[in-house]
C-alpha cells in the first residue's frame, strides 16, 4: 500500500511539471473533466481531441482575472528609474552628522546655557538663549501628516517622508527663519511641491521698499512676506519664486489655467498674461495662502513693534507673534467657525495687503485725472479676522439676501466637523485646502489643481470697449498760412511732366509701336 502512494506521488508531481508558459498537465486534465462536467456533450469520448483542444486554446487566452507580469521597460524608462532610485538615496545621504569639533562645540553651548539658566544672579533679559543647530527651523512634518491622516487627506507616508528629508536638507543650506511644507499643485505633465519660507528680517534691514511703479510690496512684507520655492520632485532642485505684483494678481484673478509643470512655459489664453507659469503658480499660491492658512483662535496675537530711534520715517507696525498664554480649545469648540482666525494678510482687490498710498508729488495728478471714475477707497482687513466673515461667491444674478439663513454653509465657505479628537476645516471656495488641529498643534495643507471653484460656468472676461476715433480740433480760421488740418488725407504732388522737342521723336516712337 505504500509503494502505491508513493508512485501515486510521483505520477501527480510528474503531472504538475510546468512548461515554460506556465502550463501543466495536471490543470489541462481538471479544466478537461470540468468542461465535459459542465457541457455534458454527447459521444464525449468520440469528441474527446475536440474538447482536449478547445481548452488549451481557452488556457492559452489571458484571463481576466489573472495578473499579467509586466515586462520591463527597456532604455529610457529604465533609466529614469534608476536616476530616481539615486536621488531618493541622495536624499539619506544630506542627513545631518555633526563632526568631532562641530559636536564639542555644540555641547560647549549647551552646557553653558546650562550654567547661565542654573545661575539666579543673572538677570532673565541677559541670559543667552538655547543653541540650536545651524541652519532654518522645519516644524514636525511627519507628526503634521499623521494629524491630516485622520482628515482623509495628504499625500503617501514614503512620499512624505521623502519630502521631509528634502526640505530638512534645503534648511540647512539656507538661512530663512522657518521652512514648512505648504502643499502639492497638480500638472497636466508634471506636480510642483511647495515649500513656504519666512524671511530672516536680519539679512534684510531697511532696503525694502516699495516700488511705486508697480505699487508692489517689498520683500518680506504684505503679500510677499513669505517666500515660496518649488520642486517637481523631492529628490530635485528647489526653484524660489520670484515676488507678485498687484498687476499681476489682477489679472490672475481672471483666469482659469491649468498648469503644465514647466516653470518656463507661457502662460496663454484670455486675458494675456505676459509672464512665465512662475509667476501665475506665486500669484496662485498666494490667492490660496491668503484665503485658507487659518489657526486656532488665540494661539497667534498682535503686539507693537516700535520703530528704530534713528530711523525718522519709520512707522509703528504690529508684528504677529505666538501667544505664551494660549490655551488649547476643545474639538467641539473648534467645530465652530468663531474659533478660528486667517493668520495671513487678506489682498484686496488692487492686488496688495494695504491700499496703495501716492507720493505727495503725485497724488494731485491722480486725482485730477480719475475725477470721472471715483471708487470708494478699500480699506485693509485686520490679520486674525475671524472665518464667521467668510462668505461664498454669489451666482450671476442671485440677491444679497439669497439662501437659507439656517444653514450654514448656504453662506459660509468652511466646511468644519470633527474626525474623532481631530478638528477638520476644508474651504469650499479653494479645493484641496485643509486645516486640522489638536490640542496645541495644528497644521494646513493644499493639495489641489490651483483652480478656485465657481459657481458659473466660466467665460474669460470680454474684450475692452472700441476706442473712439481722434477728433481734431483744427480750426481753419485759426490756422496759420500753410498749415493744413492733419485728418484730412494729402494729395500727392504728381511729377512734372517731360516736354517733347520735335515730332521725330513721336514718329520713331509710333514705328516702334507698329514693329
């Protein structure tokens, strides 16, 4: 009995030996019985061959439920997979490690903040403040993308991992004050990944001004507070943006274009915009940072910044720092849009922060030539202005006072709820924007096409109105001797006509006509 089990063994293994397709004996024999099973054709033995046939070339078929192995990619695409392996490794390779002297150094400086803070003799406005290591500060990005997890959005662990270690790196060779990661904008051919950076006000003292060409804010100010750099991958260079002007921001408000990837790519359609997509991907994100970087109320406060002694035009600013004293809310109070605030300055509709103050020289002049069309003068939204004054655009046509005023999204442009001990806020005017917050900790994201959402179908803006034909104001009675009206098209003087001599001339003419 046991020889026969054993050479049963070996007939079965005999039987599942594959071919180099993948096939065996074994299955075709057990797709053969299920056939004639589930047919039950006549004369099965005299159509056995038939059968037998009929399935092997049903075997030979690829199945839908069976996964294809996909070839490799020969040449280019093997390539390119090979530079992003490389670049992904470059990225463990910029980790920072302290050398022996830069590790003695640093711990020399611990240890004397140590002593300086252990020492009670040492007043507390001359005690040094705690080293860090060189190089710009980067906020937890991991810890901040666990918490938009929980919101149902963000990008893959391994892909955000990637980007923390590029911007780490890219903090250590420059010298912002802060650098977070703002987001991911979608291309038809390739996605940028933003970063946002704080200007080090040390590295710029007083030379920033604003040019009233352009009426632009300077760097580090207003709608260019914050500078933006881009990258089409996390292994790539990061490119910095270049500032926004109000022209600019105007006429981005306009249109409505996807971007391609390719920083240096016009950017077509109507109404032209005479710049590169650089340009319309800062004026982009600053649309979006404007209307959707919010934070808890109260965790941010205003304090006053008093000007240089030395510096007599200077004015008094507020600046917007972190409040000490701040106590985290709750989730049910998050859910409310009174608990949260925009920490970034609003633009108004002449594309700045603040309205635009004319030189004295010129202000006589502007006002002499705009007498006919007056507009109120805009006044600049206050930062920390609460999301309860946040309304969605109206429709074509549609009243003031449309809309159920017992919901709350009829007119409000946040969306906020809780996903378990996490506040959610997502702004319906932008999507893709997110902000979470726990406890003291909060964070916001952009993950989207840069589009905002309308609620008509969009059509570009019509062409200017036809110019008027010049009226002259030429007055013949006034006019002086010669001098003609300049509308009235001049006749040409036509040129002297060649006197002829005798009629020889006229007769060889007239044989050379006859020949």
């Amino acid at each position: 009995m046991a020889n026969t089990a054993a050479e049963f063994e070996k007939a079965i293994t005999l039987l599942q030996q594959a071919d180099p397709n993948g096939s065996t004996l074994y299955d075709h024999i057990t797709r053969l019985l299920l056939r004639i099973a589930k047919d039950k054709p006549e004369n099965a033995l005299d159509n056995l061959e038939a059968i037998s046939v009929a399935v092997k070339k049903a075997a030979l078929s690829s199945s839908i439920f069976k996964e294809r192995q996909d070839k490799v990619k020969p040449g280019l695409d093997k390539r390119k997979s090979l530079e992003a392996v490389e670049g992904t490794l470059n990225l463990f390779k910029k980790i920072p490690y302290l050398s022996t002297d830069g590790k003695a150094t640093f711990l020399e400086s611990l240890a004397d903040y140590a002593k300086a803070m252990e020492d009670d003799d040492i007043e507390e406005d001359k005690k040094p403040s705690l080293p860090t290591l060189p190089g710009s500060y980067v906020p937890d990005i991991m810890g901040q993308a666990r918490l938009l997890e929980w919101a149902g959005v963000g990008i893959p662990d391994e892909e955000m991992y990637r980007v923390t270690l590029s911007i780490q790196a890219l903090a250590r060779e420059t010298k912002y004050e802060s650098i977070r990661f703002f987001g991911k904008i979608l291309g038809t051919q390739a996605s940028y990944y933003i970063c946002e950076a704080k200007f080090d006000m040390k590295s710029y003292p007083k030379a920033l001004k604003s040019d009233p060409l352009t009426k632009n804010e300077p760097s580090g100010q207003g709608i260019n507070e914050y500078i933006y750099l881009v990258a089409s991958s996390p292994d790539s260079k990061w490119v910095q943006l270049p500032d926004v002007t109000p022209e600019q921001l105007i006429t981005s408000r306009q249109m409505r274009r996807f971007f391609t990837g390719n920083l240096n790519a016009p950017v077509t359609g109507y109404p032209r915009f005479p710049f590169p997509e650089a340009t319309y991907l800062r004026c982009q994100i600053a649309r979006i940072s404007a209307a959707t970087v919010i934070s808890p109320k109260g965790f941010y406060t205003m304090e006053d910044v008093e000007p240089d002694e030395g510096d007599e035009e200077a004015e008094e600013v507020q600046k917007m720092v972190e409040d000490p004293e701040f106590e985290a809310l709750s989730t049910e109070d998050l859910q409310s849009a009174e608990n949260w605030v925009h920490h970034r300055a609003h633009i108004l509709k002449q594309g700045r922060s603040k309205p635009w103050a004319p030189p004295e020289g010129e202000e006589e002049e502007e006002e002499a030539g705009e007498e006919e069309e007056e507009e109120e003068p805009e006044e600049a939204i206050p930062m920390l202005n609460g999301l309860e004054n946040d309304a969605l655009p109206k429709k074509a046509g549609e009243e003031e006072d449309g809309g159920d005023e017992d919901d709350p999204l009829a007119e409000k442009l946040w969306n906020i709820k809780a996903e378990g001990s996490i506040a959610v806020a997502r702004n319906l005017s932008w999507p893709g924007s997110c902000a979470v917050a726990q406890g003291k900790m909060f964070s916001n994201i952009y993950l989207g096409w840069g589009q905002k959402y309308t609620p008509d179908m969009y059509a570009p803006p019509p062409p200017p109105a036809v110019m008027s034909e010049y009226k002259s104001n030429f007055n013949p009675e006034e006019a002086e001797e010669g001098e003609t009206d300049p509308l009235i098209e001049q006749v040409d003087p036509q040129p002297p006509k060649a006197e002829k001599e005798d009629g020889d001339e006229g007769d060889e003419g007239d044989e050379e006509e006859e020949d």
